[in-house]
C-alpha cells in the first residue's frame, strides 16, 4: 500500500513548489489525493510530472483520469496526444470532454481527425465541447463535418458550431453561416452574424442587409449584432 498523503502535505507541497512530492502523491491510494495532485500539477505546469499523469489516464476510477488530462493539458506537452486522442472513447463523458479539452489546449493537428471522427458522441456537453476544439484547431479539414451539424435539431449545438465554423473561415463555410442568418433560433442566428462580421468578407454584406430588412424590429439583439457585423466588415475593408 502507497502512502497516503493528506490535503494539508498537498497545499504544503504547492506553497513549497515540491514537484517531486507532487509526482509522488500521484501514486497515492486515496483517488481524491491522486486528483488533487494532478490538478495542483495542472497548475504548476511543470513537465517532468507528464510521465506519471500519462500513467494515471489508465486509472480505474474515472474522476483520476479525468484530473490527470486536465493536467496534461495545462502543461502542453505533446507526448499526451496520442493518450488524449485514446480517451476520447472513455466511458465517461466527463473525461471525454476534458480530453478534447486538453488536446485543443496542446493544439497538435494529429487531434483534428480523430475529434471528427467523434463527432457522433451522444452527449450533448461533450459534442459541443468537440465542436469548439476544432474551431480552436483552426483546420479546414473540420468544415465539412461542421457544416452537417447544422441539421442538428437542438439549438445549443447549432450555435456553437457556427462559432467554430466563424473561426475557420473560407468560402464553404461563409455560406453555411450566411444559411444561418435565418436559423428558427434567437442564438444561433446572433453567432451567424457575429462569425460573419469576424470573418469580414464583403461578399456578405449584402445577405446581411437583407436579413436586417427582414427583421423588422422582431429582435433588437439580433439587429444590433447584424449592424455591428456590418460596420465590422465596412472598417476591415474601407
């Protein structure tokens, strides 16, 4: 049996900036201390803990798992991709999104076609947490299958895949959010006209025009953000 730290050695070990204590107590057989030890890691950011947080992604008890890929993504160290990429199949949804998380936080292309692969998990958090890492990604490879989530029915993913598809840019992509500008939902047609005055493409202008005309006063949100959108664009491109 592994020692068992207590919270007070931890917070002590934190103050002391003791990275070794730290590592160590990731062995611990208390699950609570092992979490904790990652996330105090987590903020430390030191590299020489990544091997020991690799090890505790294999943790049977989901929350260490979860905590230790939150750490490897504070830290960045890119020998946690492939790891990262593996538990995004978890069981638990809660560490299938820190795992995404993390990867964005690492941001190494190798995440990009395994995170679409794993756009049809069922879980709404954990789908739109996706969505926003391959907007963070920035590869054009992730438009297409944005774009399909699109036809999703609930709203939330919508609006959050048109934040993503703003970042990404390019012609299809411009499209698809121009199409979104009459979205049924309040939100998502207000991230489709903020994207678009991100993007700043002038060709756009006028389909926000339109759908400003067409508003007639129905959301002063919605009018505001198209106003702005367009004043965006006008600014970018005098």
């Amino acid at each position: 049996m592994f020692k068992i730290f207590s919270d007070e050695e931890l917070e002590k070990m934190r103050d002391d900036n003791n990275i070794t204590g730290l590592i160590n107590a990731l062995g611990d057989s208390d699950p609570m201390i092992k979490s904790k030890a990652a996330y105090i890691l987590a903020d430390v950011g030191d590299k020489d803990a990544v091997e020991a947080l690799l090890k505790n992604l294999d943790d049977k008890i989901w929350s260490v798992r979860k905590s230790a890929a939150l750490a490897l993504g504070r830290i960045g160290d890119k020998r946690a991709v492939d790891p990262l990429i593996n538990l995004l199949k978890d069981d638990y949804w809660h560490v299938r999104e820190i795992a995404a998380i993390s990867l964005g936080l690492i941001g190494d292309k190798r995440a990009v076609e395994p995170i679409i692969n794993a756009l049809k998990d069922g879980c709404l958090n954990v789908k739109c947490d996706f969505v926003d890492v391959l907007g963070n990604l920035g590869d054009n490879r992730a438009v297409e299958p944005l774009i399909n989530i699109l036809n999703e029915k609930d709203y939330l993913l919508r609006a959050c895949t048109v934040i993503s598809l703003g970042k990404l840019g390019g012609d299809k992509a411009i499209m698809s959010l121009v199409g979104t500008l009459n979205d049924e939902d309040y939100f998502v047609r207000i991230n489709s006209a903020n994207a678009l005055g991100n993007i700043g493409d002038q060709s756009v202008v006028p389909y926000l025009k339109s759908a400003l005309n067409n508003s007639k006063g129905e959301s002063q949100g919605y009018e505001n953000a198209l106003k702005k959108a367009i004043q965006k664009i006008k600014t970018r491109n005098p």
